[in-house]
C-alpha cells in the first residue's frame, strides 16, 4: 500500500512539473509575440538602407548602422523636440502635483461648507467626455492668445483629478493622533501641511509625477492642435511631421526616431515598473 | 489681527488651497463643457467675429450626411471588434503571470510595455511592420502559407489591421486590471472547490469567470469608451484611407474644427459621440446586470 501511494505523489509532483513547463512556454511564446514589433523596430533602424528592401526580411543587420540615430538629429531639430517634450512634460507633472497636494488636503482635513458636494464636482471632471472639451478648449485657449505658446500646452492640463483623488486617500490615511500632536505645539493648518503631510506624501507624490509624466509625454491630440511652428513641437508631434516630411526611402531612419522618442519613457518605465502600474489602476497589487 | 473662528480660518485656508484648481477646472473643463453645448447651434468659422445661431441645423446636416454615417460605422466597428480580443488576450495574460512562477514581474513588464510607450511612435513602427512588400506581417503570414496583403492601403482589411495593432496595444492594460479582479477571488472558495473534487477547467468556469464578472463589465465599459475615441493611430497610419475605410468620429470631428473651420459643426460631432458612447454602456449596464454574481 505504502507503494500505491507514492506513485500517486510522484504522479502529481510530475503533473505539476508539466503544467510549469506549459505555463512558461505559452508566457515565452506570448511575450515574443508583444516583443516582435520593438525587435523589428531596433533591427530596422541599425540598416542600411538597401537592406531595408529586401524580401524575405533580413532580422540581423549585415553591420550595425548607428549613423541613422545621427541622421535622425540632423534632419529634423530632434534635441530641439525633447526639450519641449520635457519643459511641457515636467511643468504639467509639478503644476499638477501641486495643485493636487493643496486640493487634497483641504477635501482630507478641513471642513469647510460644501466640502462633499465640491469634492464630487472635482471627481465629475473625470467624467467629461473629452472629446467635447478639445474644440471649444481650444477657442478659449485661442482667445487667451496662448496658440503656438508652452502656457497654451501646460496649463489647461495643470489639475489632475485623479491626482487629487489619490492625494487625499493617502492623507486620510495618516494617523489624526499626528494633526492633534501638532496643534498642541501650536502648527497652524499649513503648517500641518508643509511639515507633516507633504513629506509623509512621497511616495503617492513619486507614483503621481511618474503616471503624470509619462501621460503628458506622450500626448499627441492637444500638442496637435495647439502648436503650429517647429520650434514648439514635441516630441510626438515631431515624430509624426518627421515621418510625412521623410516620405517612403527613410525606414531605417524613421524607426531611429521612433525608439528615440520612446526610450525615455520605457527606461523610466522599467525601473520603476512596480510603482507605474500600481498608480494606473489605483490600488495595490500583490506581487 | 483679525480673529476669526476655527470654521472661518478652516473655509478661508480651503478657499486658498481651492483656488487654484478650480479655478483652472472652470476654465477648462466646466467652460469647455458647457460652451461645446452651445455652439453646437451655431455657426462660426473663428475668424470672423460673426456667430450665428442656427438651431439643430449641425445636428440635421450630420445625420443627412453619408459621411458621418460612414464615420460613426467605421467608429463602432473599430470599438467592437478591439473589445472581445483586448479582453480575451488581458485574460490569459493575467491567468498565465497569475501564477507563483518565478519572473512573473518580468512577464508582466512586458505585457504592460505597449501601453506606456507613445502612440505615434507605435503608429510609424507598425506602419512599417504592415508595409506590403517588406514588412514582417506579410512575412508571418507566408511563414503559415497565406498570401501576402496589402494592409492599411486595402480597403477592406485597414481597419483589421488597425484593430490588430489596437489589441496589442492594450491588452496588457486589460491584464492589470483582470489581476486585480483575480486576487479579489477568495482562496476559500477554490479549496471548497479542490475538496469536492473540481479540477482547474471546471473551477476556471464555475468559480474564476462568474467571480470576474464585474472586472469583466468594467474592462469591456473602458476599452470600448476608449476605442470610440481613437484619433492618433488614424491621424498618423491612414489619414481615414483607403477610400474613407478608416475615418472615425474624432478624426471627422478634427477635420471640420481644424481643416474646415466648422466649429458649431465639430462640437456636434462631438456630442453625437458622447451620445453613443453613452447608450452603450447604458446598455451594457443592463446587459451585464442579468448575468453578474456577486459573492455573498
């Protein structure tokens, strides 16, 4: 009998063994499927142009032509699109960790007439279609006189709702015992703020600037609409006149550009991978 | 020194810590809302000061126009046809990185990696990735014995082809949020299952999938609201070619603000939209209300 059961053991340690296997063979399979567009971008971009028109496809470059990343600055002003990339990117991120660091606590700890109601009209902005807001935004950003202009990129994007949102369940999350401890020794509500809660708020402030960061760096609609001259352009809006002003010939050079303009944010993305997709849904994700 | 009560320094310190934002909300968002109702009347071309009000007139010329019929079509075949592959595709990745396997962290970064990077530059890769003569699709697809095609420049297959390219796009996003769904399931309930003697197909249909039932109504809510309003894959891969086969609602709506100068025009486009948009999650909403279980 002893015998009988440990074929049974040994038949299940098998059977868990296979179903590893499977798993990680379908999750290598899958995740070569997801990769092959960036492989296909990075092998493009190291050949020369005569390899790009060849059939079947060549995958591995007869030499590695790093000049095409070089082409890619000297034909379009591209250091020129980063810098506005990053002015406009970075802008947003602070103006919108600030703006949700003040909101928040005044939802979190004070009390104040309508708090409730003003709070749900805050979380109403999440609800506006955007697509309504963008033409007559952009009619009033017009008549700010702020077209072609940075302020005409920053501001209206200068409040996060969502930001706001998560600031002040983090705060509502510390302890009151610290607010009650303040007040005896005398700290006024933004004394509470500047030297209690913000600091206390850093990593919710980290997770904000980066979702907010990436989010901004790769707008396209907005930029769009706002900018007309090159010198304003951003990254996106670069990398998309570049493509229709380079027409047919220029593959190679166009996926240089392309994983150019996405490395920043993939490389940001990697290394705080956790971080990034925990604040995009909002909540905790066990690991 | 004033004194004032606790209350008035607690409203005037949250006046302050307001002003900002809603000021900037006012501005740009409620203003913005409020104003596109209004000049969906009208007619204005924005350079002459001259607008005029002309009642449902935007509304009748749209729904008189095959154009618009052609573009709400084509809008609701792109939503549609991402949504059930997104979904399927978020699922197995979320059932498969599920799992106490080591990497599972590097698996999931790579999901996720399409939905950080820009669309634009996806947009140019994959245009290269479906060129007719050189691209790497025609080449997987001699790989399985069909015949090369011609891709964003047929017809009948650009919007396939940009719905594939959608379906990448997100499907990682739809992972993260069905792993959420996931480790909301109690363990119990599978142990009870194990103990009556369920093996994993029948806990996947009986526990797994009634349990993901809101999870699954709110994905299908985001990424078909999300879908309804894609702009730069178009704007970017096909300008709404070949022959009118890609245009969408909001590529429409950019070409009569930002090429026709028709701003009463757009903002109707824009609430027509909204409106579809909104029905169909409306329906949704029924649709899935019959059939979601709830623990407890």
């Amino acid at each position: 009998m002893l015998v009988q059961l440990t074929r049974q053991s040994d038949q299940r340690q098998i059977g868990k063994i296979i179903i590893k296997i499977v798993i990680y063979t379908i999750l290598s399979l899958m995740a070569v499927l997801i990769v092959v567009p960036f492989i296909w971008m990075i092998s493009s971009s190291l050949k020369e142009s005569a390899e790009l028109f060849t059939y079947p496809p060549v995958w591995i470059p007869k030499r590695l032509a790093f000049e095409n990343y070089v082409q890619v600055f000297r034909i379009a002003p591209f250091w020129r699109y980063f810098i506005n990339s990053g002015i406009v990117s970075v802008s947003v991120m602070l103006l919108q960790m600030v703006t949700s660091a003040m909101a928040a606590y005044a939802f979190a700890r004070l009390v104040f007439p309508f708090r409730e109601k003003l709070f749900l009209l805050y979380l109403g902005t999440m609800m506006i279609p955007s697509q309504v807001i963008l033409v007559p935004a952009f009619l009033i950003v017009s008549g700010l006189g702020w077209v072609n202009t940075y302020q005409g990129m920053i501001v209206p994007h200068a409040v996060l709702a969502f930001g706001i949102f998560l600031l002040r369940q983090f705060y509502m999350s510390i302890p009151k015992n610290l607010d009650d401890a303040a007040t005896i020794d005398g700290c006024g509500t933004f004394g509470k703020l500047f030297r209690i809660y913000l600091p206390l708020a850093k990593p919710a402030f980290m997770t904000l600037a980066l979702y907010t960061f990436m989010g901004e760096w790769n707008r396209f609609f907005w930029p769009l609409v706002i900018v007309n001259s090159q010198k304003l352009y951003t990254i996106q809006i670069g990398l998309r006149y570049f493509m229709s002003s380079e027409g047919e010939n220029l593959w190679n050079v166009l996926m240089a550009a392309s994983f150019v303009s996405i490395l920043p944010v993939l490389l940001f993305f990697l290394f705080t991978q956790k971080f990034y997709i925990e604040t995009i849904v909002g909540t905790g994700l066990k690991d | 020194m004033i004194s004032l009560s606790n209350r008035n320094r607690q409203t005037l310190s949250a006046m302050v810590l307001l002003a900002p934002s809603l000021l900037i909300f006012t501005v740009f968002s409620f203003g913005p809302m409020i104003y596109a109702f209004f000049l969906s009347f009208m007619k204005w071309d924005m350079m002459s000061p001259n607008k005029s009000f002309i009642g449902l007139a935007n509304y009748q010329a749209l729904v008189n126009s095959p154009e618009f019929w052609k573009n709400t079509f084509n809008t609701f075949y792109f939503a549609i046809g991402t949504v059930p592959g997104s979904i399927l595709l978020g699922l197995v990745m979320a059932l498969l990185v599920n799992n106490k396997l080591r990497g599972r962290v590097f698996f999931r970064g790579v999901f996720f990696t399409p939905v950080v990077t820009s669309t634009v530059a996806i947009s140019i890769v994959w245009m290269w990735v479906y060129h007719p003569d050189f691209g790497v699709m025609n080449q997987l697809l001699q790989w399985v014995g069909l015949k090369p095609q011609r891709w964003l420049a047929d017809p009948v297959l650009a919007m396939p082809a940009l719905i594939i390219m959608n379906i990448w796009k997100h499907a990682g996003y739809n992972m993260i949020l069905f792993l959420i769904g996931l480790q909301n399931i109690s363990p119990t309930l599978y142990e009870a299952a194990k103990i009556d003697g369920a093996n994993s197909w029948r806990s996947f249909k009986h526990i797994t999938w009634p349990m993901l039932g809101p999870t699954t109504f709110f994905i299908t809510v985001i990424t078909f609201n999300n879908a309804m309003k894609v702009f730069t894959q178009i704007h970017t891969m096909t300008q709404g070619g070949p022959n009118n086969s890609t245009s969408v609602l909001m590529y429409l709506l950019y070409q009569e603000a930002f090429r026709n100068f028709r701003m009463g025009r757009a903002a109707a486009i824009a609430y027509f939209l909204f409106c579809f948009i909104f029905i169909i999650t409306i329906v949704q909403k029924k649709f899935s209300d019959r059939k979601i279980y709830y623990e407890n």
